[in-house]
C-alpha cells in the first residue's frame, strides 16, 4: 500500500511531497505509454486494413469473383442455393476484364449471346472504376431508362454485397437504397449515372467512362458512338446481342 492509500481525513499523517509527486510523475508515464501504446496498435491495425484493402481490388476480376455477388432473379428456378453469388467461374470472364484494364485500349465493340452476364461483368468494370478513383463519372446508356437504371441497380447490388470493411474503405455519400434509382454516387466524387437513350444525351455530360449496353436494339447507336468519341476520356463499352442494323454492319468493318 503507497503513502497515498494510507492517507484519510481519520489518518492524516503527512504526505511526502516528493513522494506524492513521483506518485503523480509514474501515473502520467504510464498513460502516456499507454496512448502511444494505443496509437501504434491503431496505426498498425490502419496499416493492415490498407493492406487488406490493396489485395482485395488489386484487379478489377479478383474483386468481383471473391469479394462481391450479383443477384439472380430466376434462382428458384434454376435450383440455385440462394439468389445472390459470386461471379462464375467461366473462362471468358478473366480475359474479358484484362482487355477493360488495357490501357492503350480506349474503345469496345463486343457481341455477346445472352445469359452470359456479359453485363453484370461490364458493370463491376466500372463499379471498381468508381470506387478505386476519384471523380470519375460513369455513364450506362441502353435501349430505355428503364433498363439503365436496372444498370445502376447491378452496381447498387454489387456494392452491397462486399464486406463492410470494404464498403468502408469505399464509402457512399449516403447509403444506396436512399439515392435516386437512376444515381449511384460515392464520397470520394465518382458517380454511375443512367443516361437517357437517343443522340445529343452524352454532350451534357464530360464523363470518364461510357457503358451502352445493347447497342444493336438501339436506333441512335451510332450518333452516341460518335458523340463518345469525343466526350469521354478513360473507357467506352459498346455490347449487345445480335440483332440486324448499324452495330452489326459497323462492327464487321472495324478492326479489333
């Protein structure tokens, strides 16, 4: 027991100032080893968590086949285990997402048959985008506003279901489901945004990246390709089954 424990008015027997004071220089050590205890642990947790981070979307594939899943509406049906899973195992899905991350490559044209989740796929691209960069605006532009905002809601699903430590690390201006349907927008100042379909829609906008999604259903296609050429800086994906017009004409004379 110290000289301070033994002090009470019943028991006033003189302090030791040295004593007290020592006592009073010991407390306050220990709590300064303490908070720098403290702050390095935090700082090392930090450090990890980073790390974590860093590993989790070092590519955009990777991302998107561990630590995300997409929703399928017809699981019950297919005998599925449940309606939201990671991104299948296919083949093409690796290849694909390395020809997005291609940095001499600017613009695509590809055709796909459909229950391939072509889509799905194009979206993650562009939700890592978004999530990964600053201020990087993403158009997706189809044949209706309708299925545009379905777009949005992929990357709305996708976000979701990450870990919240990752979700964290990539945090939202306000929670998903209380934006707009046609907006996903972050804290850092990107954003995914549903665009009308049709020509002159891509002029109001200077964004990073452009998704049109079943371009060959759509009659303006080929005035909003044109108009991304010069409005878009990073990527522009134009996708879509088959079907007879300007996208299946044009894409049999472009060279890939």
């Amino acid at each position: 027991m110290s000289i301070l424990d033994q002090w009470s008015p019943e028991n006033p027997a003189p302090l030791d100032l040295r004593v007290f004071a020592q006592v009073q220089l010991n407390q306050s050590r220990r709590l300064k080893a303490q908070a720098q205890g403290s702050a390095t642990e935090q700082a090392q947790q930090l450090e990890t968590l980073m790390e974590k981070v860093a590993d989790a979307t070092r590519h955009p594939y990777h991302w998107a086949r561990h630590f995300t899943k997409t929703f399928n509406p017809h699981w019950v049906e297919e005998h599925r285990p449940s309606p939201y899973e990671p991104f299948p195992d296919k083949p093409y899905f690796q290849p694909m997402f390395d020809l997005l991350m291609d940095p001499d490559e600017p613009v695509y044209w590809w055709e796909k048959s459909r229950d391939m989740m072509v889509s799905w796929g194009i979206v993650a691209f562009f939700l890592w985008q978004a999530m990964k960069f600053p201020e990087r605006r993403v158009l997706f532009q189809t044949m209706e506003g309708e299925k545009a905002t379905e777009l949005v809601d992929y990357a709305k699903v996708l976000y979701g279901n990450q870990p919240d430590w990752l979700k964290e690390a990539h945090p939202l201006v306000k929670p998903a489901d209380t934006q707009a349907a046609e907006i996903l927008a972050f804290a850092n100042g990107s954003e995914i945004l549903r665009i009308p379909s049709g020509k002159g829609k891509i002029r109001f906008y200077h964004p990073w990246g452009l998704f049109n999604d079943e371009s060959a259903f759509q009659p303006y296609a080929g005035d909003c390709y044109n108009e991304s050429i010069s409005a878009v800086k990073g990527k522009i994906v134009f996708n879509s089954s088959a079907n007879p017009g300007w996208f299946a004409d044009a894409k049999r004379d472009i060279s890939l």
